[in-house]
C-alpha cells in the first residue's frame, strides 16, 4: 500500500511535471507569436505596381525538337500595353524564374518597370541605341507552380527546361535583331549570346543548377539576380542577391547571404533596406511587385546593358560597379568607388545611364561667382541665390585660421547635405564635386579642364581646383515610403588640409534642368566645417550588450564643448553611438531619442537615423522617427560548418548614426535597451518553434 501511494504520488508529480513543461512550452510560442504579428514593426512603405500585362505563349517551342518537357512546361514572352507594340523579340533577353509554387505571371511588375523606365530615359536621349540600349525582352517560364522547394527531381526537369529555353531564345535573334533593327551608320548588331537571369526563392536555385548541368550552352548566361533566394552554396558566381529583411517570414534572409561564398569581384548581397530609394525592409511576395524596388532594379539594368557586345552587357567589372552605384546607399560619402581609376572611368562615362564623370567640367566657358560665408557653416535655398547666364555660384567656406600671424589649416571635417526628392530612376547618378581653392600666385595657371579662378574683391583671386568626385550617400528624410530623401558626404581633414577654402557648387533647383553635369539637384543645401574636438566628442559613443540587457544604456550628447561660441562653431551633423555587440541575429534593441530640456527630456525629430556595420552588410534607415527598434542578420545564423573567406572582416558591432541639423545647444539624449519580447519574433521559424515543443 505505501508502494502504491509512492507510485501514485511519483505518477501524480510526473503528470504535474509534464503539464508545466507544456504550459511552458505554449506560453513560449504564445509569445513569440504575439511578438511577431504585433509587437514587431512592420514595413508598409511599398507602393503597388500596376501594370497592362500581355503574355505571348512561345507555341514553337513545344515541340521536342526544343525540349522533352514540353507537354510540362511552357515559355512565355511578356509585353506591357502602351509601351511594346511588337509581338517578336528583337531586344536584350531577360529570363524570370518562378520559385516554390510561382507563376510565370509574376515577371509583370519588373518588366513594366522596365519598360515605363526605358520610355522615360528615351524622352530625355533618344539616341539611346548609339550606345547599345534597346530595351529588355521579358521571358518567363511557366512551371505550372510546382513545388520544387519539396522534391529534387522537380528542380532538376525546371533547370533542364531553363537550358533549353535559354537555347530556344537565343534562336529567335538570329532573324528579329536584323528585321526589327538597324544600328546608326548600317552597322550589325553582333548575335546574341547570352541571357540574363532574374530567379526569385528557389528560382534562384534552379538557375544555379542549370548552369551547372550538361545541358547547359557555356557563356549564355553572364548576369544572375536573385530576389529572396537560400543560397546555401552556388555553383556559379553571382552578380547579385537582393533579400528582404526582417519582413521576409518565408525565408530567412541569414540563409541569403552570398558574401561569404563568391568574391566580392563577381557578386555581393544587398538588402532591400539598404538600397537607394527604397529603405523598405520587403516581405517574400512583395520584392517582386514593390514599386520602389524594381524600379530601381530596373534602372540598374538599364544602365548594365550594351547590344554591341554579344553577351548584352557591359564588362563584369563595370556591370558590379554600376549595381553599387545605382543600389548602395554607401558609407558617408567618403568613397567614391574606384570610379576615378582611369579605364572603369571612361567605360562609365561613356554611358548617360550612370552619371559621366567629366574629362572637362568648364562646359562653355562658364564664369564662376564665388560667395563668401564668414562663418564656419552656412545654409541655403538653391532659389535663395539666382545665377546669371553662363555663371555659376561657388559656395566658400574659410579652412584656415591664424596662429602668430600665419594662416595654417583648420583640423575640422567638412560636412555636407542636400535635401532632394530627386527621381533618380529617371535620371543620372548625382556625384558631388567639391572645389579646392587657394590664393592665385604666378604659378598658378588654368588649364580649361578642372581649374578656374574666383575673383576675391578683398583678397587676391583664388584658383580652384576640382577634387575627385564622390557619390554622396544617400538616406530617406520623410515617412516610410516617401520619395524625400537627402545626399550627405563627409570629407575628413587630411584630404582638404591644403585648401585655404573649401567651395561646393550651388544645386539646380529640382524643378530646372542642370546645365551643367557636375551640379547637383536639391532644394536645401548644408556645407559645415566641424572642429575636430567636437566631431570626435559626437560620433564616439559606445555601449557593449551587458549595459542593454541588464538596464538602460543612457547617454547625453552636447553638441559644442564649454565655453566655445555657439553661433561659431556649430555641432556635426552626424551623431554616432556604438553598439559593441556580437553578430547575433536574435535580439532586437530599442532606441529612443529625446531632446534635453531644463526640468528633462521632450520630444524631439531627428532627420534621420541609420543603422551600419563595420562590414557594410546591412543598412536600415528610419527618417523622421524617435522611437526605432535595430536588429540585424548574422551569416548563416541557422547553418553550420560554413567556411568563410579568409579576408572577411570580424564583426565590430553596430553603428547607430543620427542626423540632424537643427540640435539646439542643449544637447540629445540616447537611450538604448534590448527588447526582449520584440526579440521573440526573430525566431520566428517552424524548425525552431519545433525545438522547444515537448512530445507528449
């Protein structure tokens, strides 16, 4: 009987014990539940496409003949009403690959945007074909939705189909390029060679695979985009894999990465929240339709394409250069890509597509008006200042002081931001061009292609040179999809130490044409001069994960140290907090930012802030907002075993930059904690949840 109550009492605890764990375990997914469809922040920025799809079955093509699976599959061609009138191919071939269970009519919103943004360009040049751009074919494979994520077999067929599509598409140029088109002074258009490859989810893998099959034509295919794909390990190089984000809850975007995997000379990783005109973190189905996304992959490959060349595209190291151009939101404009580098520079500029860098910059023979700013900052309207017929204003700041008597230069960061809802899918890329001037002495001599003298009525004239160009970077100013955005560079002192002044070319208003191609497009524009002491007091600010996890790290910045003169010496416009965190893709951390007041803390707008690493992985912007949450995605996070290439930077943590230029003296403040309960939704993944649910 005391053994039975013994048994009875330890079966009694047993089921007690069991019932906790799973009480527990529910709870747990309760949580992590809640966490991801409330509690996580959610991006709705994305504009819908809208299109007037026409899909041209390729019936020659079933026959087997072409390809053994044609009573399976089926190609498609894609024409978009208002634009294409032309029911055969004859321009540059462009392939789209469904994923897991897609549908060919998924091309519609790349290829319209294709065609909407060629059309635009071909207003503003219609001599586009002088330099090899005709426009995009958009083919499209119907898979009748299978679910190649599900069986192998299934995927191996789709790659074969691919080939041979990809063989039956490179027959149709060999009649429609010389029926359709002439080249200017009745030259040939080489014969097409190769396809480009736009794959989304496991139409990515399926492109790796054909390539690498038997079957495969060897050099037709130059060009692989991805959108959302698991690359785990290619067989191929790729030129580009563009992930979601935190809003892609279908495929876990660590799997994405390719960084690690192929060199950084044939391919690299870019989320769409770091591309330009876009800072949308994108969900699995919305990268193919959001609006600001293929446009500005639209334009990419419209800058990328060459119809003299037989494989359809420029070389691959200007194809890799100009996708960083037209998709990298950059680094604070320090560097401008390499782009100075003679032979990359002259292939660039020969195109419109991606902004010239000019051999000449005196277009003309304009005259150069320089005005004066007395003080070490100064801010204006591009209307507040109009130039004459042929003139051009030169905004100068002074970069010099007087130490017994002699001028020497002043250790100070020159900062610069233009505010502009400039659309540059439309346009070209808008570099910044600075200008380096000194006094003119008889050494001094223009030579008509990057100097020229500003007259100086109180001082000797000043002859300026031109500094090599930069790509600002750039970041969104507005609410969550809005086209405001603003340019920012920020020049450090060794490389304008031997300017007395430092000029910047005053921008054309959005609303007028540029006459000039190294101006710039803007409304309002910053320049700023900030003082060493006061540049390295803003932007060197750290905090580690203990301080987060077990309270709050909290920080006061002010803007100008004691006693300097406020009105003088204005703080830098860029305000950096570290994060020295490990590359852990699980936790998500709070950032508030309030302004400083007498009695406390009050709201306060910041222009923007930007999330970074010291690996340039992933960028995340939030413009006009306080409160943020930052998380970030690790290599690989859910895989094991990977080898990473040997030249791979250690992860340095996060950077959380704020800019701003309109901090009263009273200072910011920053505070900063993890968020466990947003943290939940991170691991929001059937394998994972599967982990912790208890068998019973």
């Amino acid at each position: 009987m005391i053994a039975g109550f013994l048994y009875r009492q330890v079966k009694g605890v047993r089921i007690l014990s069991l019932s906790f764990i799973s009480t527990l375990s529910i709870l747990f997914v309760s949580l992590v539940a809640l966490s991801h469809f409330k509690i996580r922040q959610i991006d709705s920025g994305c504009k819908m496409s809208y299109m007037y799809p026409y899909y041209i079955r390729q019936v020659k093509m079933e026959n087997p003949k072409w390809t053994k699976y044609s009573a399976k599959y089926s190609l498609y061609l894609y024409r978009e009403g208002g634009f294409d009138f032309n029911d055969d191919a004859y321009r540059i071939p462009i392939l789209f690959i469904p994923g897991n269970a897609g549908s060919y009519k998924q091309v519609r919103s790349i290829a319209r945007a294709s065609s909407e943004t060629y059309s635009e360009i071909s207003k503003e040049n219609p001599n586009l074909i002088n330099d090899g751009n005709i426009g995009f074919d958009y083919f499209a494979c119907d898979f009748n939705e299978e679910l190649t994520a599900f069986h192998g077999r299934s995927m191996i067929e789709q790659a074969e189909f691919i080939n041979d599509s990809i063989k039956y598409i490179l027959s149709l140029y060999k009649v429609n390029r010389g029926k359709f088109l002439t080249y200017p002074d009745n030259e040939q258009f080489p014969d097409v060679e190769s396809v480009i490859l736009i794959g989304h989810s496991m139409g990515g893998m399926v492109a790796r695979v054909a390539v690498s099959l038997n079957s495969h034509v060897h050099n037709s295919v130059n060009t692989l985009i991805s959108l959302s794909t698991p690359h785990v390990s290619p067989t191929i190089n790729l030129d580009l894999q563009v992930i979601g984000g935190n809003m892609d809850g279908m495929i876990n975007s660590d799997l994405a990465y390719i960084e690690d995997i192929v060199s950084k000379e044939h391919g690299f990783t870019i989320f769409s929240s770091s591309i330009r005109n876009v800072w949308l973190s994108i969900d699995h189905q919305s990268i193919l339709w959001c609006k600001q996304l293929v446009q500005s992959l639209s334009r990419a490959l419209i800058d990328i394409a060459d119809s003299r060349s037989g494989q359809q595209t420029k070389p691959a190291n200007v194809r890799l250069e100009i996708f960083k151009q037209r998709l990298l939101s950059q680094r604070l404009g320090e560097s401008s890509l390499g782009l100075e580098a003679n032979e990359l520079a002259k292939t660039i500029s020969s195109s419109i597509y991606s902004d010239n860098i000019p051999t000449k910059y005196t277009l003309s023979n304009p005259k150069f008006h320089g005005i004066y700013h007395p003080r070490s900052y100064f801010s204006i309207s591009s209307s507040k200042y109009p130039e004459a017929s042929n003139s051009i204003n030169v905004h100068l700041l002074d970069n010099t002081f007087s130490d017994d008597d002699l001028l020497k230069p002043k250790n100070s960061t020159f900062q610069f931001l233009l505010s502009s809802s400039y659309n540059e899918k439309e346009y070209k890329v808008d570099y910044l061009h600075l200008v380096c001037c000194n006094p003119k002495d008889s050494n001094s001599a223009v030579d008509d292609t990057n100097s020229f003298i500003i007259s100086d009525p109180d001082s000797p004239d000043n002859f300026c040179t031109f500094l090599q160009p930069i790509i600002p970077e750039s970041f969104p100013v507005g609410s969550r999809g809005s086209e405001k955005m603003a340019f920012y560079a920020e020049i450090s002192p060794n490389k304008i130490s031997g300017c007395s002044k430092i000029g910047i070319l005053q921008p054309t208003p959005e609303d007028q044409t540029k006459k000039h191609n190294f101006k710039m497009h803007g409304n309002m524009m910053y320049g700023r001069l900030v003082a060493s002491d006061i540049f390295e007091s803003q932007t060197t600010y750290k905090t580690d994960l203990s301080d987060m996890v077990f309270g709050k790290f909290n920080t006061e910045i002010t803007l100008t140290p004691k006693g300097q003169d406020y009105d003088q010496y204005l703080g830098s416009i860029r305000t950096r907090v570290h994060l020295d965190v490990s590359e852990d893709p699980f936790f998500e951390y709070n950032v508030k930012v309030g302004l400083m007041v007498d009695n406390g803390v009050i709201s306060w707008t910041p222009l923007s802030i930007r999330q970074s690493d010291s690996n340039n992985y992933e960028s995340r912007f939030w413009g006009r907002s306080s409160n943020i949450n930052l998380s970030i995605h690790g290599r690989g996070a859910y895989t094991f075993g990977v080898a990473f290439n040997s030249d791979r930077q250690l992860y340095k943590g996060i950077n959380v930059d704020i800019f701003s230029v309109d901090i009263p003296s009273g200072g910011i403040k920053v505070t900063i904690k993890v968020d466990f309960l947003a943290s939940l939704s991170r691991i929001y993944l059937g394998p994972v949840l599967l982990l912790v649910l208890p068998r019973i």
